[in-house]
C-alpha cells in the first residue's frame, strides 16, 4: 500500500470539518480521501467514455385519457414488442 503526504487548503479543511462534525459517526481522514479519491477516477472513467449524467428529475407526462388498455403494469413486454 501506498502512503502519501497531502496538503489541504484552509478552505477545503474548513469544509472537511463541517462535514465530519455533521457525521454521527465521522469516518477517519483516511476512509474518507480513499472513498474521494475512489469517486474522482470513477468520474473520470465515465467522462472517458463520453458519459453526461442527466440534468435533473425524469419527468414522465402521463396521457391524459391513459393508453386505453388496463393491464400494461402486467404485460409490458408484449406491449412493447407490439411498438416494433
């Protein structure tokens, strides 16, 4: 395992502390820049691959008189066969 030495910005620090004062169970500096350092290169692999993370809620418009048929919860694979 790799040890580093890592400077923090006051700014950063402050923040960090907010956060781990927030926590009912703080994790340790350590956990905590492991799983921020896990999460970065995560991001950065879906960004290789051209990801875009949505831009906000799915919002799904109902019909307003409905689809005319009552039992798609239960058969939708046939209904979405039927849309080919």
């Amino acid at each position: 395992m790799r040890r580093a030495t890592v400077t923090i910005p006051d700014d950063l620090e402050r923040e960090l502390e907010r956060y781990l004062r927030s926590q009912p169970a703080p994790p340790s500096l350590n956990t905590l820049m492991q799983a921020a350092l896990r999460s970065f290169l995560r991001e950065q692999r879906l960004a290789e691959r051209s990801f875009q993370p949505t831009g906000g809620a799915l919002r799904i418009t109902p019909a307003a008189e409905g689809s005319g048929y009552d039992d798609v919860s239960v058969t939708h694979d046939d209904h979405l066969h039927d849309c080919r």
